[in-house]
C-alpha cells in the first residue's frame, strides 16, 4: 500500500502544483504570505498532520502551526491551521491539501455523528474496507478520530467467510457454514473467523461452531433481537455484528437489538467532505 508521502507527491503532481501558472504570473519569488485554515461548519478534524504534510513536501520553507489536532471538535470559522511562507508555493499546495483535509474531517464528523446516535447502548461502531483506493490508512484514522473502530485493514487481517464464499463450496447452506468455520479455525487459529448468516436457519448452523463473530447482514431489527437472544442463551459469544443499509435514522433501533458491532460502509464511501478554506491575512 502507498504511504501517505507517497500520495501527498502523487496528489500534488496530479495538480501539477510546481506549475502553476497564475501564481508565477502575479506573484514574485520573493513574496511570503500568511493565512489560517479554517472550518466553515462544525464537524470532527481530521487529517491535519496529512494537510501539514501537503504543504512541507511542496516547500520545506513553509511554516505550519495547528491549533486543532484530530479527533478535536471545531466550530465555524475556528482555525484549524495557520501557515506562513512563500506565497507562490503555499497557492500551489493550497487545494491539495484542503482536500485531504475536508475528506477525512467529513469522515470523522459523520462517523461521530453515528456513534453519538447510539449512545447510550454498548456497541462499537467499525468500518469497512470500503475505502478510496491508496487513501485506506488515513480513512481507517479518520473514523478513529470520529470514535469508531476498524474492521479488518486488508484481506489478511481476519478470515470473513460470506455467502459468496459458502455458494462457492456448493454444499447445503448450513453444511458449508459448519466446514468452513471448521477449515478456518484450523487452518489460522490466531485470526478472527467471521462467518455470514443470512437467515436464522444460517444462524443457528453458525452458532454451533462458535466463531468470534457473526455477521447479520441486511437483517430487521426484529430478527436481530431473535437472534441476540438465541445467542445469550448460550453466552456472550460469538459477537454478534450488524450490517448493511444502516443509517443515521435506523441506527438507534439496530443497537437496541443487542448486537455487539455495527459496519457502516458509508462512513468511508459516502461522508460529505467538512468545508474547510484558507484565508490570507
């Protein structure tokens, strides 16, 4: 996966931002500048030491101070940076990297806005791998900015066995269910086994074989409850995870289910960017 530095410079040559024509028409070499950053709603930052970053790998001269750090609250019109140096370069880095700012500021605001939606119920709110390709790292750190938790980083970071996976073994449902929880546990016993279940019967033949996890995709709030309660029957395991079509307006009735984790892909693919600007002073 790229580093970060490595998409500040991809996402500052994109913008050809060493050639910017307007500002090395009407501005001198010589021309230093100073401005802040600001929000202009309230919202969750996020992604100031990747906005910091846009401007240092454009001009090393450049000069940046934060007044607001991830995870911070900011109001509107509150600064969230300030920077001061040659005017020509700090023009140039300028969009860069108020996108990645605005981006990930947007995630964190949106997925605090989901986590304070559940309150006052014990449940983690994780996202996904849904995420703009490169930019993964950063988007995972912005939902923890926001109060939320990371699903699984990549592929080989837990075993999440779904119905495609179980079609693909061409057995029953609840056959395929028993020998591929059985296959994972023993094949990689220190990762995560997540097995989806699409229905209650699906549910059952997961419980058996106690993975740490079950996935409910796009079930009812009502069959949830069923099946929180078929679980703590036989204990507090194997967690019980929520997922897809969750929003802003169901989730408080998804976590009174009793579910454990809810993933929220739009936390990553959907967030509206939070409207940040530079002003020059």
């Amino acid at each position: 996966m790229p580093s970060v530095n490595a998409l500040i410079r991809q996402a500052l040559e994109e913008d050809r931002a060493a050639q910017d024509l307007t500002s090395r028409l009407l501005l001198p070499p010589s021309q230093h500048v100073e401005g802040v950053i600001l929000a202009k709603q309230p919202g969750i930052v996020a992604g100031v030491q990747v906005c910091r970053d846009t401007f240092l790998t454009l001009n090393r001269r450049i000069r940046c101070a934060v007044t607001r750090r991830d995870g911070q609250p900011v109001r509107a019109g509150q600064t969230i940076l300030s920077v001061r140096g040659p005017a020509r370069a700090i023009f140039a880095a300028e969009r860069t990297a108020l996108n990645f700012l605005g981006h990930l500021s947007g995630i964190a605001t949106l997925t605090a806005r989901f986590v304070q939606r559940v309150t006052p119920h014990r449940v983690a709110i994780l996202d996904t791998r849904k995420t703009i390709p490169g930019l993964r790292d950063a988007e995972k750190s912005a939902v923890r900015s926001g109060g939320g938790h990371s699903h699984r980083l990549h592929l080989a970071d837990a075993i999440l066995i779904k119905t495609n996976h179980l079609k693909a073994l061409g057995k029953p449902r609840s056959e395929a269910i028993w020998a591929a929880v059985a296959r994972a546990k023993r094949a990689r016993p220190s990762r995560d086994v997540i097995v989806e279940a699409a229905n209650l019967a699906e549910f059952r033949a997961a419980l058996a074989m106690r993975p740490d996890v079950i996935l409910l995709d796009n079930w009812t709030a009502p069959v949830m409850r069923q099946a929180v309660r078929l679980r703590n029957a036989i204990g507090r395991r194997p967690l019980l995870e929520a997922s897809g079509g969750v929003t802003l307006a169901n989730i408080r009735a998804i976590a009174a289910t009793g579910v454990e984790r809810i993933s929220i892909g739009r936390l990553t693919h959907s967030a509206p960017a939070l409207d940040v600007s530079l002003r020059i002073s």
